[in-house]
C-alpha cells in the first residue's frame, strides 16, 4: 500500500480521518458512492470540502493511486468529483488509479479552485 507523504491525515480539530496508518488485515474497504443528501451536518460538508482541496493540491489533474487514502471520506466523492482511471477499476485495491474530474470538483467545491 502506498504511502502519500505530506498529504494531511485529518482535518484538524475533528475526528475526520483522510488517511490511514495500515492496510486492513481482513481485506481491503471497497470503494462505494455515497449520497451526499441536502441534510448533511455542516461539518461534514467542510470536510469534504478540505478533503476534496487536499486532493487538489496533492495530485492535481493527473491520476494517482488510491493507497493509504481513506475509503470512508473518499467514497463521498467517489463517482462525481473522484473517478476511476482506468477500466476495467477494482474499487477493492490500494493500487487501484483515481483522478479527479475537475468539471465536477470545481462545480461541487468551487471554493476550493478560488484563487
């Protein structure tokens, strides 16, 4: 499992995690799209929102791969504004390619790309 040094492990002063320390010994957390319902708790939508900006200035526009990047925070941007690479996409695999469709990013979390 591949480590992404410099990319933030949490959002600070909360128990949102972006990382994790080790690959799960029962198997690896496959990828899922959750929906982001109207009623999500302001923090949460924050979190996104940092944890959607990390990933921008951590790989930009060019694919990267999954490796020790939380499957509960990324499923939330799964499917929109993080998608698969390459096809055919194992949503059970640390190695598995994401990139980020920038339309979708920059329509969901504008403030993120505001200069």
């Amino acid at each position: 499992m591949l480590k992404h040094r410099g990319f933030p492990g949490r959002l600070p002063g909360s128990d949102f995690q972006f990382t994790i320390r080790r690959a799960n010994p029962k198997g690896v957390t496959p990828l899922t799209r959750r929906e982001r319902y109207r009623d999500r708790k302001a923090v949460d939508r924050h979190a996104d929102a940092v944890f959607m900006a990390a990933l921008w200035d951590h790989f930009g526009d060019a694919p990267f791969e999954r490796g020790n990047l939380d499957a509960g925070r990324l499923s939330w941007l799964f499917g929109r504004e993080v998608i698969p690479a390459t096809d055919p996409f194992d949503p059970a695999s640390y190695d598995a390619l994401l990139v980020i469709d920038e339309a979708a990013a920059r329509e969901s979390f504008p403030e993120v790309f505001e200069e």
